[in-house]
C-alpha cells in the first residue's frame, strides 16, 4: 500500500506555505506518477481521496466513464439537490441541454455593454483613491453584480445571498456549512417562487422557470433550485479569481506588463496565459470511483473520491515548455482551466469577457499600476485558487 501523501504536511511552510504556493508539491508528485491517495489540507476535516496529476492523465480522467459525478450517497436528503456537477449521463445532458437553450451565447454577448458600464463605476470609485484593494474594489463586485443582474437577485437581496455564497464555498466549520447551504437553499426557494408569480422578467432564472423542450420537458423545483446554485455561486466565485490572479501575474512580471499595455491585441492570449499560470479552480469537483479503476498501475478503489488536480495539468512541463515562466505570448490553447469533457465550463464565455474587460480598463485608467505588498491571505482548501484581499496602488 503506497503512503498516503499529506499535502499541507508535504510543502514547505506547511499548510499556509501549501495555500501560498502549492505547485512545487503537485510538481513533486506528478514526478512520482500520475494518481497519489492524499489528504487535503482543511480548512474542515482533513480529507482522503485520490489526485489526479499531470496533463495527460488529467485529459484522460475528465472523459473516463468509470469516474462518475453522482455520489455514492442519496441526494434525496441534500439540500440544494441535484446539479450538473452531481449528475452523470444521460440525466447531465438533459439538464444541460435545458439550461443552455436558455443561456446562450446570444445572451452573454447581450451582456457586454452592461459588464462594461458596471466595470466603468466601479472604476470610478476606485481610480480617485490611488490605492486600494482590488479584490474589494473590482475583481469581486464585477461578477457579483452581474451574475445577480442575470439570474434576477434583486438588489436588496444581494448583501444577505454574498454573505451566505462565502459561507458555502469557504465554510469555517461544518455546522456552519450546513446552516449556510439550509440558508441559501430557502432563499433559492423564495426568490424562485417570487418569479412564478409576478409579471414575466427577461432575467434567466425566469427563463430557465418557463423553459420547455421540444419534447415537453422541463426543469423540477429541486432542479430549478440547484440550477440557479450553480449558476449563482460557479457565476462569482471563480471569476474574481481570474481577474485577482491574473492581475497578480501581471503586476509580479513588469517586463510582460510592458508588452502588453504596448500591444492590447495580446489582451486574449494574456487571459488564456492567467488561466493557465494561475487558473482559479486548483482542483476540479469531485468525481467517484464507479469501479476499481486502475491508472497506470495504481488501483483506485470502487466508491473512492477523486480530484483532477488542473493547477498541476497545466504546469505540466510536457505539454507546456517552462510551465512555470508567465509568458503572455506563448500558445496556451488547449489548458484545462475551465475543466474539459461534457461538464466543461458552462460560464467560459462570460468569464472571459468579464476577465478581458475588466483588464483592458484597469490598465487604461491606472497607467502606474503595481502591487502595494505581498498578498497576505490565501483561500484555504484545494478547490479555489486566490487571495481574499489584493493591495495595488497607481
Ligand atoms: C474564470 C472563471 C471560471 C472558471 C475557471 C471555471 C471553471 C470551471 C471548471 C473547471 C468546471 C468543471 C468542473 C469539473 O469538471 O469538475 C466548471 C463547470 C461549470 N461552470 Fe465554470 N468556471 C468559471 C466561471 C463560470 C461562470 C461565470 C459560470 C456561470 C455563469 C460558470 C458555470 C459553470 C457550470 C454551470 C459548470 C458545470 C457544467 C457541467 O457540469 O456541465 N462557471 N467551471
């Protein structure tokens, strides 16, 4: 029986040094080979299951059929109930073929005008400071304000839906985790309800209420609930780390932030390059074990909890060459940081139109941006990727 790897104990500075910095340590084990059983590094209870690491190996387990989404336990209990991240074929392809007749690429590309003027006044606010936190000030509003504006939270809501998102996705206990994942589920409730029963809205969710396919079918309350969770927490989560981390990459590489206020057509490549270097998600969802899967030797058990480590995938130096240099010029195409398979990111496009715009008007109006100290706090866990405050200054 190979040892089970403890990744916080496994880093250099322990689990804070894990939070700042965990590439070197998915780097040590991808060397070793391409499945490690780990522990992982709270902030609740420690954690076993399987990693998946390396490019290749991480491809491959996104489309292996034997590593499924459904837990082996009953949703019947759960709270927010069944979404597309819990669901396997062909119940997954009827949800997603329910939501994208709905949110389409028409829809988001709509959004563009909107993202921008919403972009515009928060800059507004924050550019007359010159400093601030940009986590507090942009990359974190940004998506907030506009997923809500999709899916139709109404502004005197948004406050009390922040609050509890946060507690769901970074809970400090358990107890807190499942008061916060009851709390969101009520609200998902009421503000459902509320749509059924006024005037038609143009919003999504009302959308998503009305939908039917051709073949008559639609989606149930439970689905409508968790539906409108993914989309909401998935909408603002991640993206505020695109912008926070990608910002960072720039402003820690002078010379690539000199090439691109110099040449805004690499604006694109640079987002696709932040995905890559530094991606928000660090390790997709969990999937499950359907059988005894065998990787390149090692068995991982039926039942047993997996991860695809993506932070690791795409620093991997056999499908990107010097995996660890931020080069905004080099050909990034083919990361996995939206994930890839049939639960590939639904949200891809609006997060790059958000991350592009959002970086093309912080560099027009703060022509002397730089950082203002180290980060001093790093998201804990090995889902997400970010630091929960950014100090620049301009
Ligand atoms: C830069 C920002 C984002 C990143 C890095 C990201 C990343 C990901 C990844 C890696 C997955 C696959 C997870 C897995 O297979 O375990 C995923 C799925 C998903 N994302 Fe995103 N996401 C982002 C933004 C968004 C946005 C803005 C939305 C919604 C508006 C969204 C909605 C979803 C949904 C609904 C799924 C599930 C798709 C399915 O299971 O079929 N995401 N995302």
């Amino acid at each position: 029986m190979a040892e089970i790897v403890d990744l916080g104990e496994y880093a250099e500075g322990g689990r804070e040094g894990f939070y700042a910095d965990p590439y070197p340590v998915y780097e040590k084990l991808r060397a070793r080979g391409p499945v490690h059983q780990v522990r992982t590094p709270g902030p609740g209870p420690a954690e076993e299951l399987w990693l998946i690491v390396g490019h290749e190996a991480a491809r491959a387990a996104f489309t292996d059929p034997r590593l499924v989404k459904s837990p082996p336990w009953s949703l019947d209990d759960d709270l927010i109930g069944l979404h597309l991240l819990f669901a396997d074929p062909p119940e997954h392809g009827r949800l997603r073929s329910l939501v994208t007749r709905e949110f389409t690429p028409g829809r988001v590309a709509a959004l563009a005008p909107r993202i921008q003027k919403i972009t515009d006044e928060l800059l507004d606010d924050m550019v007359p400071r010159g400093s601030a936190d940009l986590i507090a000030s942009l990359a974190f509003p940004l998506p907030f304000v506009v997923i809500c504006e999709l899916l139709g939270v109404p502004d005197i809501d948004r406050d009390r839906f922040r609050r509890m998102s946060t507690q769901v996705v970074a809970p400090t206990s358990d107890e807190e985790a499942y008061a916060a994942h009851a709390e969101i589920a009520g609200f998902l409730d009421e503000l459902i309800e509320d749509k059924r029963s006024t005037a038609p809205a143009d919003d999504l969710l009302s959308a998503l209420i009305r939908t039917t396919s051709e073949d008559g079918d639609r989606l149930s309350r439970d689905e409508l609930r968790g539906m409108a969770f993914l989309l909401l927490v998935a909408g603002h989560e991640t993206t505020v780390n695109l912008i926070g981390n990608g910002v960072r990459a720039l402003l820690d590489h002078p010379d690539q932030l000199a090439a691109l206020r110099a040449d805004m057509t690499l604006l694109d490549g640079a987002v696709e390059e932040m995905l890559r270097y530094d991606g928000p998600v660090e390790t997709a969802t969990h999937r499950f074990a359907a059988e005894p899967v065998e990787i390149d030797g090692t068995v991982i058990p039926a039942g047993a909890p997996v991860l695809i480590a993506i932070g690791n995938a795409d620093r991997d130096p056999d499908r990107f060459p010097e995996p660890d240099r931020f080069d905004i010029r080099r050909e990034p195409r083919g990361h996995l940081a939206f994930g890839h398979g049939i639960h590939y990111c639904l949200g891809a496009p609006l997060a790059r139109l958000e991350g592009r715009g959002a970086l093309r008007s912080l560099l027009e109006r703060c022509p002397e941006l730089a950082l203002d100290g180290e980060p001093e706090s790093w998201l804990p866990g090995v889902l997400m990727r970010g630091v929960r405050s950014l100090r620049v200054r301009w």
